[in-house]
C-alpha cells in the first residue's frame, strides 16, 4: 500500500512539472520575446516596408564592435566597397581592424626607418607602403580563395546535375553542395541556400552569391540558371555543358600560367631590384645616396627615374598578362 502511494505521489509531481512547464512555453511561444519580434517584424512587413533596411533579412555586416566607430566609419565614402573586399578575401577582420592593422605596420615601419636615419624623402613612400601591406594580403587573400571556389565549380556543378537527375529540386541541390563540398565554395552555397530558404526570391539570392564571388566562371552560372528559369529547359545538361567548359578554361589557364611564369619572375626582379640595391646602399653608407634627395638635379634624376620605372612596370604587366 505505502508502495503505491509513493509511486502516486512521485507520478503527480511529475505531471505537475510537465503542466507548469507546458503553460510556460505556451505563453512564451505566444506572448515571449520571441514571439514579440516575429510578430514586430511582420507588422513592418505588412505596412509595405519591404525595401527599408530595418526588414532586411539579410545579415548585415558590423564595420566595427564599437558604435560610436560604427557611425564614423558609416560616414567614409566607399567604406562599403573595403568591407565587401574583406568578406570576399574570406578574412575574419572587420573594417575597424584592417584599419587598425594598416596603422600599426605604418607606424611600425616609420619608427624602424626614423632609426637608420632614412631621408624624409625615402622615408615617406616607405611608410606609405608599409601602411599597404595589410591590403595587398587581403588581395592575396581574395585572389586564393577565388581560384579555390573557381576549381571547386566544376564539381559543385556535376553534382547539382546528378541531384537534379535524381528529381530533387533546385534549392535542394544548392543544399547538397553546401553540406557535402568543402570550404569556401560550400559556405557560399550555404548562404545562398539559407537567403532562399528565408524567403528571398531565387533570382536575388543568386544576383547576392554573384556579388560575394567576383568570378567569371560562377557568374556564367548565375546568368545561365536565371536565363533557363525564364525559357526552360533542360537545367541538368546545362550544368553538365557549364561545368566541362569550365574544366577546359582551367586546363589551359594552367597551361598559360606555366609558360608565363619565366617572363613574371623576371618582372619581379626588373621591379623590385633598384628598390633593394638603394635599401642596402642607404644601409651601408648613407651618405652615397643623400645627393639625390638634396640636390635640385638630383631630385630630377630620382623622379625621372621613378617615372621611367612606372612605365616600364606596366609594360612588363601588360606583356606577361594574359586572359584566357
């Protein structure tokens, strides 16, 4: 008898705890916080401000932590321009911090040229450059991770076919690649998967991943698969016919890079051997070169010689860069 009554008494308490627990998320599901934005979201929608930035359902990007930074650098023109180049390089820094980063190098760089006594003359380029190394690693940084995704497309493509074959629908595929390739051309599927599955229209999450990947080969998908939407047709052997096209313009672009790789690195050399020999000069016996910074004739030699190397440079680029 006590038996059953304990086992009573231990059932009814937990059939409280469950009654208490269903009235809470009941009410938190209609009246909570949650409920209050969904709810402040589809007011704002209703009233037709679809094209206000405050019903956006596109993540926005921070330019800084700091708010008071934020609405500084709201403020810079083109600030947009530097952040998208950031989130293309596929790098974790914000606006805020690459700015801080090209601060630091230029002050770094200034106070070890102020140390081996440079020319102001010298000296201020030197800092200028230092102040641009920041942005020629992100270059590189966006350069990398663009041929990555542009050798990873092709494969992406056939096994959009392939899902499309199997009878999954477009979205679907999208998924597909953004669970089962890697990094970054997966992350970037994701997303586009993610906008649509929100309740973008297929056409502006497409336009977004072709604003994100700057590259020519991804773009010819995007207007390939906007154009088969309008017309119709067979989607699967489009991706099959974009994807060997791609394959081919890889296979010689490799080709190209391989032959014009003597004639690049005797244009780094050409470049970048006069600017070495004057460090190494300065270094060594500073005052060979302090003629051309004090003397009036001297300062013309140094710029026509600056000029003379510039337009050299750009030929040297122009020769050895070839589009395929």
């Amino acid at each position: 008898m006590d038996y059953l009554y304990y086992v009573f008494a231990i059932l009814t308490f937990i059939a409280v705890v469950l009654l208490i627990e269903g009235v809470y998320l009941a009410w938190n599901t209609s009246r909570g916080p949650e409920a209050e934005r969904v709810a402040r979201r589809l007011r704002i929608m209703s009233a037709g401000a679809h094209g206000d930035a405050g019903s956006s359902m596109i993540k926005k990007r921070l330019l800084s932590d700091t708010p008071s930074l934020q609405r500084v650098l709201l403020s810079v023109p083109r600030v947009h321009a530097l952040d998208r180049l950031l989130e293309q390089s596929g790098m974790t820094w914000s606006v805020a911090s690459f700015a801080g980063v090209m601060l630091a190098s230029a002050g770094a760089a200034f106070l070890l040229l102020s140390y081996f006594s440079v020319p102001w003359l010298l000296l201020l380029p030197l800092v200028a450059g230092a102040a641009l190394l920041p942005l020629l690693v992100v270059l590189r940084a966006k350069a990398k991770r663009l041929q990555r995704i542009e050798q990873q497309l092709p494969d992406a493509l056939d096994l959009m076919a392939r899902a499309l074959r199997a009878g999954h629908a477009f979205p679907t595929a999208l998924k597909m690649v953004g669970d089962e390739m890697n990094a970054p051309l997966a992350v970037e599927f994701r997303a586009t998967f993610d906008e649509v599955n929100f309740g973008i229209a297929m056409q502006d999450a497409l336009m977004n991943l072709a604003t994100r990947v700057p590259s020519t080969d991804l773009r010819y998908f995007v207007i390939a698969v906007l154009i088969q939407r309008e017309t119709g047709g067979n989607l699967a052997e489009l991706l099959d016919s974009i994807s060997r096209i791609i394959r081919e313009r890889i296979k010689l672009l490799g080709q190209v890079r391989v032959l014009s790789a003597e004639g690049k690195l005797s244009a780094w050399i050409l470049s970048l051997l006069p600017f070495g020999a004057a460090a190494m000069i300065q270094l060594t016996n500073p005052q060979f070169l302090e003629m051309l910074f004090v003397d009036p004739g001297g300062r013309k030699m140094l710029a026509g010689a600056l000029v003379m190397m510039v337009c050299g440079i750009l030929v040297m680029r122009n020769i050895i860069r070839i589009r395929v």
